[in-house]
C-alpha cells in the first residue's frame, strides 16, 4: 500500500523541500500550513492534486485523521463537505486532464481500480451501477418487440439510435470528444459495464502509479 505523508509548514523552505522529496519518492503527501496560496504552489510543484479546506471545516469533521479514512481522497473530501451539511457542487464545464496514449488493458485496469474504489466508499451508490448503461433498456425493448410481434432488430436499431443519439446531443452540447465512431464505443462500454461490475467484487488489488495497494475492510484496517 502507498505510504503517506504528513508535512507541516509546506508552504517554503525546508517543509517544501521535503514534501516534494517524499513525492518523488512515491508517497502520498498531505500538506499543511498557514498560506493557502504557498501550499498551493507546493502542490503544483509536485503534480499531485491539490484539495484545499478551511481548517475550521476540516477539524469540525475530525481532522487530517479523517481523510485519512477513506482510501480515495476524492471519496473522503466529499464525506468531509456533507458531514458539514454543506453541499457537494460539479463544475458546469469539466477541464481537461491529458493522459496519453493508453492501451486497452491501462483503461481496463484504470476502470477497475475505480470501480473497486466506489465499492468501497460508496456501496449503496455502486450496487445499483449494473443496470447503467444502454443494455438493460435494450433488452427491455427487444422483449417488448418479440411480445408485439414486432421485428426486434427494427425496434432496437431504433432505440439504440434515440438512446445513443441523446449522448450524442450531450457530447455535442458539453463540448466532450465526438467522432463517428463514438456511438460504437458507447456499445462497447455498455456490454463490458456488467463484466466490469462483476469483477470489482472478485478482489481487492489494484495498482495506482506503479503502487501495489489493496481495498480493506474497516476491521482489517484498524
């Protein structure tokens, strides 16, 4: 599991030195300070992901010890804001995040590493995620075209074309990548979701930047 670290006084100096040592020897760090722009800048020049609280916030939610009770920080920010009863907000317009070329066993591999992610920290939101996607309303309509002596492949070309359509319309809208081959691809996803589903309940490893890590229960963390 990746090891974490906590630097105080990362805003300069020798706590700045240290913190983007201990990043470029792999650990996960956590940086403190009085100057929110100069932890800002420390974490900017470390390339990681830089979360800033209000520590009036964070301590009312129990702390740095908190955060570090979920295994995704991106989980654990958003159990923070709620137990404060303040709202978690998405962005209208995403940035975007270049990740290179990846090969489609680095994709497959990054969706699982998620996936067992969302298990963990949000299982009653995940259980529900095998019937998302295109298949389960296809099925549905391919049943309801057999019953109604319907053609089944006339009725799903056509649902698949408003279905798929749609995400196209919201692609287009939003801005996102849109090809031709797009309306394929979301196929794809679709078919894999339920095998994907299915193996973020066969285990617990996965591998985040090179860092062997595995998805514990509470009991065996404490």
């Amino acid at each position: 599991m990746q090891k974490v670290a906590i630097v105080t006084g990362a805003g300069s100096g020798i706590g700045r030195a240290v913190a983007l040592a201990l990043a470029d020897a792999g650990y996960g760090v956590t940086l403190a300070g009085r100057r929110a722009e100069a932890l800002a800048e420390t974490a900017s020049l470390a390339q990681g992901k830089t979360m800033l609280f209000r520590r009036a916030l964070l301590e009312r939610a129990g702390g740095i010890r908190a955060l570090a009770l979920e295994i995704a920080e991106d989980a654990a920010a958003t159990k923070l804001v709620r137990k404060n009863d303040l709202r978690v907000r998405v962005v209208d317009r995403p940035f975007p995040q270049p990740l290179g070329h990846r090969t489609a066993a680095e994709v497959w591999r990054r969706q699982l590493r998620w996936a067992r992610l969302r298990r963990d920290t949000f299982r009653f939101y995940f259980v529900p995620e095998i019937a998302a996607g295109g298949i389960p309303p296809l099925a549905a309509c391919a049943i309801f075209a057999a019953s109604t002596d319907w053609p089944v492949a006339g009725a799903l070309t056509a649902f698949g074309a408003i279905w798929y359509g749609a995400e196209a319309a919201l692609a287009y809208a939003a801005g996102w990548h849109l090809s031709w081959r797009s309306p394929f691809l979301w196929l794809l996803r679709d078919l894999l979701l339920p095998i994907l589903w299915s193996a973020r309940w066969l285990g617990n490893d996965f591998v985040w930047r090179g860092h062997p890590m595995r998805v514990l229960d509470r009991s065996s963390a404490a």
